[in-house]
C-alpha cells in the first residue's frame, strides 16, 4: 500500500482554464485555481504536461453537471498526458515520478491545468519514445475507434464506410481497420483531403455528402465520425443487418428502420487493456497520429476558439511547462 499524499506535499494552488458559466470558448478564462487535493484511495495526481482538445466537449452536459448539479466553474480538456506526482493508498503498478497518459471522466474537472486527478484504471505507462503531444493527442480518437470496431463486428474482407475519415476519430478508425484488413470507404471533407484517407488505407473516398458513387447497402458497417447529423445515404449505405455506428449524438430510429440497419451510439470506456494496447502500438511507431497545432495551456481559451481554423487536420494540444 502506498503512503498517502499529505496537504503538505500538495501544491495548494495552481493555473488552470477554467470557465465560470456555460457557453464556448469565450467563457475560458487562464487563471489561478484551488490545486487537487489529495488523490483518493484509487486516483493519482499528475503533473500536467500535455491535454488535448475535443471541441465538443463544451456542448455535452457531463461537461457542466454531475447528476444534475452544477459543475461550475469546470476544467475542460480530458485527454491527458504527464507526470505522476502522487498516488492513491491502493494504486497499484505505478509510482510518483512516472510518465502516464489516460483519459480523465467527463464529469469531473479536465487536465487544462497545472494538475489533474485521475482515476488510475484510466491511466497507462506512456512509452519513452513517445511524446506527451502525441500521447495526449491520440488517447480519446484511439481508444473510441477501437470500440467503434469493436461493436461493428467487422471481420477482414468486408467494407466499413468511415465519414469523416481524417477527423482524429476517423484517422484512426482508417488506420486501425486497414491493418485488420478491413475494406474502407472513406468519405472526407474536401478534395485536398483525399490523399491523406488513403494514406491512412482507404482504397475508395469520396468527398462530401455527395455520395452518388456510393452503391446502396455496399458496406457491411458504417462509423459516422465527422460529427452531428448522419445522413440519410449513410443509412442506406449498409447492407441491411449491418451496422451503423455514430459518436455524436444516438441514430435516427426511423432511418435505421427504414434502412433494415442496426443503429448504434457509444460513449467510449476505457479499459486497462485497450489503453496498454494503444501504449505499445504508439511505441510501435506504426500508426500516425494528427497533430493540428500545440498552444501553451495560458492561451487555451484562443486554442478552444480555434476550431475550423487550423492549417492541418488533426488535434490541438494545451502543454503545460
Ligand atoms: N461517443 C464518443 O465516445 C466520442 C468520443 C470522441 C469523439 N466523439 C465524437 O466524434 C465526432 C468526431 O470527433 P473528432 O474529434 O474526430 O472530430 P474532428 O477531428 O473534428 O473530425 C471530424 C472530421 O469530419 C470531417 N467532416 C465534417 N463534415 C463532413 C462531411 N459532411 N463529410 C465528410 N467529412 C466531414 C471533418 O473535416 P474537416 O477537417 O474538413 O473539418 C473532420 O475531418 C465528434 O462528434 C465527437 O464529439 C465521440
């Protein structure tokens, strides 16, 4: 059992964005906040090194409630990458000092600051050769991928359509299914992101919803990750009994109906072993990681509004000095 952390060893205070009222990002503010206290019996605390961003985080309501109570003022930015700085009496397999990446819960304050408790099942050893950044930037697309396939049942040889195929959500459901040797249809975007979905192992992509070059019920599953709104051709898309899978927001009942196709929504959960699995593929090299832009965690709220803005795909990054 591990000695717990007293008050003295904590910082009492820290920097941290934090917003004070429900909104976006002009609700951000770079300021001096209370610092964790100290871990429970199976958390840990971190020194914040990297937090990605995913902008929708600001829309969900875990962001800003815990069973129906106000979270305010909340932390944003729950993917996370740092050092170990204290342990919980019970945690097991990690010691103070240690480099770890993990996803923080939603409805508890985020990693846009200076320190972070986060439960310890939520969090892996992060490889020596793999950044903060990049650790930071590919736990929450990865992870959701993986259960995204998972719950399509893919085998090799059948087609998985992926819309919003070089999001950070469907960067790595490309690469991820292409190694399984699954058959993917991206759809992207625009044309200058065409190159890029085959890159990642797209052998078919098309560009927008207009999908005309989509045959009716071709693909054996479908993975809706370019956000709100599926539309109706991916419906129909799917061969019936197939599955469709969206991220943002639970399927349209009717269309599925209508379409003969099992529509699904998940909120990702991460496992031990599927955060170990991502650590060694990371260390592998073997998969690319978008990485849009970093900012310094005192101009988060700027990071937060750069939404659409960015010059390359990829996740926006908060480090912390
Ligand atoms: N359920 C969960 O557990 C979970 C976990 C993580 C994320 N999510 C959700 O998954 C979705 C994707 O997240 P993300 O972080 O990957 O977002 P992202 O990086 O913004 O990726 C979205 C991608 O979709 C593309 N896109 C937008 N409209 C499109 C269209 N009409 N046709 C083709 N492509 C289009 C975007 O293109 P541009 O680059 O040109 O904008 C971008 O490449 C979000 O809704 C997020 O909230 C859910």
């Amino acid at each position: 059992m591990n000695s717990p952390a007293t008050s003295d060893d904590l910082p009492k205070q820290m920097m941290a964005l934090r917003a004070h009222a429900r909104g976006g990002p002009e609700q951000l503010r770079y300021e001096e906040a209370p610092a964790p206290a100290a871990p429970g019996d199976s958390e840990v605390c971190l020194q914040v090194r990297a937090a990605a961003i995913t902008f929708d985080e600001l829309t969900w309501p875990e962001t800003w409630e815990a069973d129906g109570v106000d979270r305010t003022p909340i932390i944003p930015s729950h993917e996370v990458s740092g050092v170990v700085t204290a342990l919980g009496a019970e945690v097991q397999g990690l010691s103070v000092s240690e480099e770890v990446f993990g996803l923080v819960p939603f409805n508890r304050n985020g990693a846009a600051a200076e320190y972070v408790l986060v439960p310890a099942a939520n969090l892996v050893r992060k490889p020596d050769g793999v950044s903060h950044v990049v650790a930071a930037a590919a736990v929450l697309p990865a992870l959701t991928a993986s259960e995204a396939l998972v719950h399509s049942r893919l085998t090799n040889d059948q087609r998985l359509l992926v819309r919003g195929a070089t999001g950070a959500v469907g960067s790595f459901v490309t690469q991820f299914a292409a190694r399984m040797g699954i058959k993917v249809t991206a759809t992207v975007r625009s044309a200058s992101a065409v190159d890029r979905a085959k890159r990642y192992g797209a052998d078919e992509v098309l560009v927008g919803d207009d999908v005309t070059r989509l045959d009716p019920a071709s693909c054996d599953a479908a993975i809706d990750a370019a956000g709100a709104g599926t539309p109706d051709w991916a419906y129909r898309g799917v061969r019936p009994g197939g599955r469709l899978i969206t991220l943002q927001e639970p399927p349209d009942a009717d269309l599925a109906a209508a379409a003969g196709v099992d529509a699904m929504f998940f909120i990702v959960d991460p496992h031990p072993e599927e955060l170990q699995r991502l650590a060694d593929q990371l260390a592998s090299g073997d998969i690319e990681v978008p990485i849009a832009q970093t900012y310094p965690l005192a101009e988060g709220g700027e990071a937060y509004a750069a939404r659409g803005r960015t010059q390359s795909p990829g996740k926006i990054i908060l480090t912390v000095p």
